[in-house]
C-alpha cells in the first residue's frame, strides 16, 4: 500500500497552486497547437512570477 500524505490545513502558495495548474494542463498530452504552447508560456510565466515573488518575501 502507497502511504497518503494527510491533506494540508496550511493554504498552498501561490507557487504551488500554478504548479498544479501546469501539472494539469500538460497531463496526458502528446502534440501542442501554437495556442495551446503560448497557454503553458503564459501558465510557465505565472509559476515563475509566483517562485520570485516568494522568494522576495523570503529575503
């Protein structure tokens, strides 16, 4: 049996939650249209926003 991580009571960052969303954007996915590569840019984009802007507050 695979243990289970117990469900976080802490809210996820924002780092985290566009993480998810490319996570699931990219799942299960073999081609890309040029619309759907400019959506992972724009969803890559957030994350990355999201990582400086956690790591500013961490400074």
């Amino acid at each position: 049996m695979v243990p289970t991580n117990p469900p976080s009571t802490s809210p996820r960052s924002p780092a985290a939650l566009a993480n998810e969303a490319i996570q699931a954007y990219v799942a299960g996915r073999r081609s890309w249209s040029p619309a759907e590569l400019r959506e992972l840019e724009r969803l890559r984009a957030a994350w990355w926003q999201a990582i400086r802007e956690e790591v500013v507050k961490a400074a």
